[in-house]
C-alpha cells in the first residue's frame, strides 16, 4: 500500500514523518529529493536554466532567491518548474522502494497523479500555529509566510480530498494519533 503524508507549509508534517520514522516507517520527502535531484541531474539543471535562466544556477548550485521569486511571480511559472522537477520526483520515488511519501503540494501540484497512490494523510493545524512556525523555522516576515500559504490549496480543501487527520495543532499529542493511523492503516 502506498500512503501520501501532505498538509500545508506549517503544519508539521516533518515531525509526523520523525514520529513514524520512531515507528520503523521509512518516508520519502519529495521536496528534499526535488533538491537533491536538482542538485545532480545536469538534464534538470539545463532544463531549469532554459525555463528560468542561466543565473538560477551558479556552479552547479540552485540560487534558491531565483528559483523562489521565479515561484511568486506567476502560477503559470509555478506549474512549468512542476512540469520539470515532479515527473523526475514521481520516478526517483517509484524506484525507491518505499511506501510512504510527503508531500506538502501532493494535490497543488497534481503529484497524485504523477504516481500510484492508495491513502493520502494529512497534517492540519490552526492558520496561526502555522504562520508562527514557518516566520520561526524560515525566519521570514508574516506577508512572505502568508504568501507561501496562498500559494497552496487552503487546508480545507486539502483535508477534504485526503482519507486521514492528524491535527497538529500543539495542544493534542501526536504519538496517540499516528499510532491509532498505524493501526487503522493495517487493518
């Protein structure tokens, strides 16, 4: 069985995928092997440079400043830049072996289509809880966090086409609820 973590940017997915990893679970991050392929597949970097323009890479390295100004100016570029880097990432998972993936764009990006897929979790928390954690991790301003939110489907959306909830939200534990996912998963 292949199961999606998702959830919008903030809501904890990383510290989910950390509790199943304490759990035995393996779980492929597309958006960190996006970079690592961006890294090392010269065909990515070319077509990427054609897109974007020379200077989003400078010796091999990703100018992520470029790459994300690129991003915020239309979704029309966001949606060429996901024509390049998902069908690669699609690929890299299915050779993988794993059974489960993240990924914070799994609906936006039409990544569930991209890949066999049969049960989609997603991690939500309150707009705030949210907000305050990317300005933290990311050191961003508020506008820049609001944004990024923008630019993804709205949690609801995501939550309605998902199977289950986890709800991050600082106040219930999340050890009990990935465990009662676990347990439900494998019946």
């Amino acid at each position: 069985m292949i199961i999606a973590l998702t959830g919008g940017i903030g809501s904890g997915k990383s510290y989910v995928c950390k509790l199943l990893a304490e759990r035995g679970i393996s779980v492929y991050d597309c958006d960190a092997h996006a970079k690592e392929l961006m890294r090392t597949s010269q065909s990515l970097q070319l077509r990427l440079s054609t897109l974007i323009g020379d200077d989003v890479f400078r010796d091999g390295v990703l100018q992520k400043s470029i790459l994300a100004a690129y991003l915020l100016r239309s979704e029309d570029h966001v949606q060429a830049v996901n024509a390049i880097i998902h069908p690669a990432v699609a690929h890299d998972f299915e050779q993988s072996g794993q059974a489960w993936l993240e990924s914070a764009i799994l609906f936006d990006s039409g990544f569930d289509k991209r890949t066999h897929i049969d049960k989609v979790v997603c991690v939500t928390a309150p707009e705030d809880v949210r907000i305050h954690r990317v300005m933290v991790r990311d050191g961003i301003s508020r506008d820049k966090t609001l944004e990024w939110i923008a630019r993804q489907l709205p949690q609801e959306e995501v939550l309605r086409r998902s199977d289950y909830e986890i709800i991050n939200d600082g106040i219930r534990p999340l050890a009990p609820q990935v465990d009662h996912l676990l347990s439900v998963i494998s019946e």
